[in-house]
C-alpha cells in the first residue's frame, strides 16, 4: 500500500472502532451482558470453566457467586499450567504469546494472550484509542517518520515461556506479523529509527534512546508517544545532557560517530545557536512544528506535565492514553478530553471496589452504572483471554458521566502506605500535592515520598525533634523556593493530606504521625534518577514515577543529586 492510501486505511479502522464503541456505550448495560455471555460461553468447557460452573452462569450475579476476586499469585498456577503448554486451561482459544508485566515483587509476570481476546477484547480499543490523532492530528500519522514512538521497543531477544510461547512486553509485539493485522502498527513504530544499527548493543537502553534520538533529529517530528509520561519527561533532560554530541553527530552525518547518515552542517549550526541562546536544547528547537504529547496525563504527570509540555513547543496538546494493562483495557478517550476515557464495556465484564476497602475474594463488586461522581475504585476485569475476577491493581477515578456513563481517569496503582492507620494511598498523595500547589502558588517538576522515623535535619523543612514516624517528602522545585516558602508548602501539604486521608488526619490528631519532612532536591534530579535506573538495566517503558519511593539507592540519589 502506498502512503496515502496505508493513511486512508488506517483512519477508517480506527475511526470505525472508535464509532463502534460510542455505539456500544449507548446501550452499555448490554453491552457488558453480551460480553459477559461471550466470555462463559466460549470458556465453558476449560478446566477453570468447569471448576467454576460457567455453563450454569446465567447472569452478573451467577458469575460472582461462581468465581472469587483473585489478583495474579491466586491464578497464577492456572497461568503457569498454559504457559508450560497445557490445552484448555483458562481459554479454548490456545494463547498465542505472554505479554510480560513486572510483578509486585519484582518477577515477571506471564499474562496468556489468545486470538479472541485480542479480537474482541484488544484490537477494538487499541485501534480507538488512535482515533484522535487521525481525526485531529493527522499530519503526526501521515508519515512514518512524523511521530517518535519512545515506548516502541522491539525486543532484540525474545523471551520464551516452558512451551516456547513468546514471552515480551506488548510493546515489543509486531501485531501485524502474530495475529494478521497489518494495520496495527503504531503510529511511529514504522519510522527509520524504528531498526536500529548493528552496532547497537541490545542491552544498552541509554545508547539505543540516543541512536533514536539522533536519528529522529533529522525528520520533521510531529508527536512524541511516550504512554508512561516519565519517558516524555526524560526527552528534555536526554537533550540537554547530549545536545553537543547530537550536534557533532548531525553534523558530520554519523550515528554515535558511526556513519550512515547525510551530513547537515547547516542544521548543526542552527540547533548550536539555539542552545547556546538558551543554555541547553529544547525539543521545540529540533522539531518546531511539534503538535502533539500522549501519554498518561494524570497522577504525577498532572503536576508537571504543563511546564512539560512548554519545552516541546507554545501549540503542543497532550492527550490521555488508555486505562490499561498488559492484562487487558478498562478506558479509552472517544474525545479529547485532557484525562478521562469512556468504560470499555465491549471487551469482557468491568468491576469496582470502592478504593478505600481492602480487595478480598469475596468483596462486593460495583458495576459500571453503580459508580458515583468523584468516586474512586479498585478495577476487576474478566474477558475471553482467561483472566476471571482479577483485580488488575489501578484505582480508578470518575470524572464525570456523559450519556449516563462514567467517565473514568487512571488514579494510581492500589498501593497502601499504612504505618500507623493513616492508609495513604497514591491518589491521596497526589491530591494532597496539587492542593499545596494551588494553596502557595508553587510550582513542582516532580515529587516522592516515604515514611521516615528519624528527626528532620539540618536544611530540611520541618522540626528536628524526635518523636513518632512522619513522611518525608522529597520535591523538585520548578524554580528556587526561600526557606519561608517551602515551610509554607510543607504546612499547606500536611493540611491538605489530612484533607485527602482521614486516617492521616485521625493519626496527626493522636501525635502517632510526626509532620511530614521536605526535602527539595536539585534541578533534575528526578531525570537524572530515572536515567540512573534506566543505564541500570531496566527497559525504559518500566521506569515509572513513584509515589511512594522505597528504594534506598534511588531515594539517597535523589537527596544526593
């Protein structure tokens, strides 16, 4: 197919799956019935359909009874079964690959992928959630060299499971070659950096970033794709620590000094001038007709993503991508809203657990419809793929409703810090920020937190007397902060905590929590980090903000920087 008409066909398909949807959210309450139905009737006859009943589920209620609420370890023997190779297990449909996902203690997990989850349950929400860009920015997917895909990341060794299955990010998945869908490809996954030089080393994430960097540097770059927003965060910081030895490479025409590209020596001088003008160089200067960021737009992304997106250009929007896992999609965005997307009530059954409660096997589940305004919940998801009941480990918040459906935003992972009964979760801590923010007008590049038993030290805000456990609160100023302000921040953040959390207020009321402790940390310190993690050995698309920071190394280099 040549360019244009690849381009025609491709915004057909995901404005189709995009209207298809709409459709299907306009009688949702059928929607998740006939998925649900789907589901039980095609996996009736595995061994967890037959240990659980499915033939005689006849409705939302039968299926809840039937099976428990079950997080990874609980079905984890189930999985490790189909991944040795055993038929029929969870799916009838066999898997085809395991997509990879870190697990809570750091393994990997093995998440089966069948044909008919990704028929029904995949392929129609990946494909919607391109729909914006081809509708709104259809220059950044006109071109293959028009958007630069920092989550695409082929693997150049392929993980196998016992049987010999595939075992990769989904990232790393060519769609198009596993399951026949040659439309599948990401916008940017097709570009010349898309294959990298030989002399790439496979295990080296810093030099494979830079090489696509340097490559991307001469094409006419409309959007940047990062799904996890520290990667779009990391490209300003990757700039500014390489913009000489891009410039030297841009202009004599090599790639880390091998050659293989077009010397530009006029460019080069250009994109010198610019960073000598401004003391370092600036996505906006490489690519000045940039439109587009899109990547998870909330969470900490929301506290730092508006300067962010300065850095790549006045005009540039950033849109939300999916509420999703390896493990399956909950939300995707049919409009431009900045954070929330519509329930993806096709793909297999949604449920909800009030994200205060504990997730038990047999907690009471809410559906789509019961939701309130402003809620936040625990997500359960069931489809064809052989996931049942299985609480994926996001919270999610409720936005709004339109059309009678709620519109639902990524709240953060599920994560409890629970020293002494305050029960912080990550949406606490986020909120908590952004009202010390608005309360004294300061501005953060990014933030961490961890629970601290010692007394605050000398240049920290915060008392220096002993006493009971209290969070210490490591942030980055967007710019310098008086010692007056960050006192003033510290205060308005252990108000607005108490606000978020009534068990944080209940344990500062009793003395069994101290004041939280500030520490504000160098300018980039976090992108150094999140570069330290990454020349570590960890994949880019893995390294994510954290909001609660329990690793030594990462939380002494953060003070360090």
């Amino acid at each position: 197919m040549r360019g244009h008409e690849l381009f025609s066909a491709y915004r057909e398909r995901v404005l189709a799956e995009r209207d298809g949807l709409r459709k299907a959210l306009s009688d949702a309450r059928a929607s998740q019935d006939n998925a649900l139905g789907h589901m039980l009737s095609a996996n009736a006859n595995t061994e967890f359909g037959q240990r659980h009943g499915f033939s005689r589920c006849r409705s939302v209620d039968d299926f809840r009874a039937a099976v428990p609420i079950a997080d990874y370890p609980a079905l984890a023997p189930w999985i490790e079964a189909a991944a040795a190779g055993a038929p029929n297990v969870l799916s009838a449909d066999p898997p085809v690959v395991f997509f990879k996902s870190s697990g809570s203690t750091g393994d990997s997990k093995q998440i089966p992928i069948t044909r008919e989850f990704m028929r029904t349950s995949f392929f129609p929400f990946y494909y919607a959630a391109w729909a914006n860009f081809a509708e709104h920015y259809p220059e950044a997917v006109r071109r293959p060299d028009a958007t630069l895909n920092l989550k695409h990341d082929p693997a150049p060794a392929v993980g196998a499971t016992r049987s010999g299955r595939p075992h990769l990010g989904a990232s790393q998945v060519d769609f198009g070659q596993a399951f026949g869908e040659p439309l599948s490809a990401e916008p940017g996954s097709r570009a010349p950096w898309s294959v990298l030089p030989e002399f790439v080393d496979p295990s080296d994430h810093l030099q494979r970033s830079y090489v696509r960097l340097r490559a991307a540097m001469g094409h006419d770059v409309r959007s940047v794709i990062g799904i996890n927003p520290a990667m779009v965060a990391a490209l300003p910081y990757q700039l500014s620590q390489w913009w000489p030895r891009l410039i030297k490479d841009l202009h004599d025409g090599t790639i880390d000094g091998n050659p293989g590209l077009t010397p530009d020596p006029q460019r080069a001088r250009l994109l010198q001038q610019l960073a000598e003008c401004s003391g370092t160089l600036l996505p906006t200067h490489v690519w000045p007709r940039m439109e587009l960021l899109f990547c998870w737009t909330t969470g900490l992304a929301s506290l730092y993503l508006p300067r962010l997106r300065e850095a790549f250009g006045p005009k540039v929007s950033a849109l939300p991508a999916p509420v999703a896992a390896s493990e399956g999609f909950v939300a995707v965005a049919l409009d431009r809203h900045p954070s929330a997307g519509s329930p993806t009530v096709t793909g297999g059954l949604l449920e909800f657990i009030d994200a205060d409660d504990d997730i038990r096997p047999d907690s009471d589940t809410l559906l789509f419809h019961e939701l309130a305004p402003g809620g936040e919940y625990h997500v359960v998801i069931s489809h064809v793929g052989g996931l049942y009941r299985y609480a994926l480990g996001d919270v999610v918040r409720v936005v709004d409703r339109t059309g009678g459906v709620p519109r639902l935003e990524y709240a953060g992972r599920r994560t409890v810090s629970d020293v002494v009964g305050e029960r912080l979760r990550e949406s606490h801590v986020v909120s908590a920020l952004r009202g010390a923010v608005l309360a004294t007008g300061l501005e953060i590049r990014n933030a961490t937190c961890r629970v601290a038993d010692r007394p605050a030290e000398p240049g920290e805000a915060g008392t220096g007397t002993a006493g009971p456990p209290r969070y210490a609160f490591a942030v980055e100023p967007f710019s310098p902060w008086s010692l007056e302000e960050a006192e003033a921040f510290t205060r308005a953040l252990d108000t607005s905590l108490g606000d978020q959390s009534h068990g944080y207020r209940a344990a500062r009321v009793g003395a069994r929590l101290g004041a939280p402790q500030l520490h504000r940390v160098a300018p980039d310190a976090f992108a150094a980090d999140w570069q330290a993690r990454v020349a570590g050995g960890i994949r880019p698309a893995q390294v994510k903000d954290r909001v609660f920071q329990h690793d030594d190394t990462a939380w002494r280099r953060l003070l360090d920087a």
